[in-house]
C-alpha cells in the first residue's frame, strides 16, 4: 500500500542534499507536518552522510507507507560498505553527532519513530526508520 | 553554490542558501575567515534563515567557523535558526555552544552595535 516512492543514489555530498530534499517533498505529500518534514529531511541527511563517509556510494529510498490506522513513512538507508563492528557502540550516545567521529544513529533513532539497523562486517549496512503522521 | 559575503562596516554578513553541501560549508568556511583577515572585521553574522535542515556536519561546520574566527579576534553571530530546524537539532543532540544567537538579521546587527558602539 504505498503512497509514493523515490530513490536516490548517494555517491557524493552533493546527493545527500537532494535525497533530503526529495524526502521532505514525499514527507509533505504525504501529509506530515513541516515540522515533522524537516525532522525526516534531518535524518535522511544524517543517513546519506554516513553512507558518503564510511561506505562511499549507497542508496537512500523512502517510501509512504500504511498501517490499519496510521500513514507513515519508510526510510532505508542502504550500502555495501565496510558494516558496522558494534551496532550497540554505534547506536550509543555520545559516541556521536558532536563530535567529529561516530555516525549520528542515535540522534536518527531520536528523530524517528522507529529505528531498525542490519550490519554485516565486509557486507554493508542497511538502515531502515519509520515515523508516522501524527 | 557560492554563499554570498555582503560588507557592512566593520562586520560581514554572510547569508546561507537552502541546499548547502558539505563542499558548499567547506568552502564558505574558508572564505569567511580569509575576508575576515581581509577588512580586519570585528565581527561576522552568518545568516541561515533559509536552511532547512541543519544536521551534524553543518553545525559542526558552524562551531569551527565561530572558533575560527574568535581565534583570530573577531565575533561571530549565527541568526535566524527556524524553529523546526532547532527542534530537530535538539533532537539530534547537535549544540552551537559558545556561539553567538540571535532572532534574525535586525537582531543580530543590534546585538554587535551595542557591543561594538565604543569603538565604532
């Protein structure tokens, strides 16, 4: 049942813009206040950032999605880069956002509603968070 | 996309566009400090009323460029942060710890006249 759905391939800084911008323009399609449009559009560009630092190249897809109540919103965040060693470090804080090191996931857990991380060493990362319309 | 660096006395001003990237924030980074060394400015507003989104490496690029050019004497002051965009940073644990705030442009320009009034 989905609403809308875009992909954007993250090679560079430069397309960590336009996945935000696509993001927050399915965001508001699909109804989801500004403010919650910019919370999205912040946790995309957190996404695509990592991907550029740590696995290069990537892709970010969002998609609208529905369950029997509510609208939401899918974003999954994927590469084939080095993965991560320990998601539990990774996921907590302090060990991030901040400072120069770290990846940002627990601010991206903050943002959203729910958070979901699969990480294999030498495999990739996918990143996968919802919210739902409020 | 180059951020324009207006003069304006002894100040510069500085006004973001919405779609920055990292390149964009690098580069602005460097161009302020070099103007700021250029016209011996007391102080620089850096105005991002237009940015939508401000994650970590954008405030972390804020923070250097305030650190940046206190180190070289002059005061740097951030204005006109949306308030989602703030939500969002709080949200994100993202901070502009010793950095100047303020509302917006008028704010900001009020803010360094009243500091600078003596010497001005």
């Amino acid at each position: 049942m989905s609403v809308g759905e875009t992909r954007v391939e993250i090679n560079s800084d430069q397309d960590i813009v336009i996945a935000r911008q696509k993001g927050r323009v399915l965001a508001s399609e699909l109804g989801f206040s500004s403010g919650d449009a910019t919370l999205i559009a912040t946790a995309i560009s957190e996404l695509a950032r990592n991907i550029v630092s740590y696995a290069h190249k990537g892709e970010i897809k969002v998609k609208g999605i529905q369950n029997s109540t509510r609208v939401g919103i899918l974003v999954v965040a994927s590469d084939d880069g080095p993965g991560i060693a320990d998601i539990r470090q990774a996921l907590r804080d302090g060990f991030s956002t901040s400072g120069s090191l770290g990846l940002g996931l627990p601010g991206v857990r903050r943002l959203m509603d729910e958070f979901e991380i699969t990480s294999q060493l030498g495999r990739g990362t996918i990143v996968a968070v919802k919210k739902w319309r409020q | 996309m180059e951020v324009p660096i207006l003069k304006q006395g002894a100040f510069l001003i500085a006004t973001f566009q919405a779609a920055l990237s990292d390149a964009d924030l690098n580069h602005l980074r460097m161009g302020l400090v070099q103007q700021v060394v250029k016209f011996r400015s007391r102080a620089v507003i850096v105005d991002v009323t237009a940015m939508d989104v401000m994650d970590s490496f954008a405030s972390r690029t804020l923070r250097e460029i305030a650190h940046m050019i206190r180190l070289r004497g002059a005061e740097t002051v951030i204005v006109g942060i949306q308030p989602e965009v703030a939500f969002a940073m709080v949200q994100l644990g993202l901070t502009l710890e010793g950095v100047a705030t303020a509302l917006d442009l008028e704010e900001g320009l009020a803010y360094l006249n009243e500091k600078f009034k003596i010497s001005n």
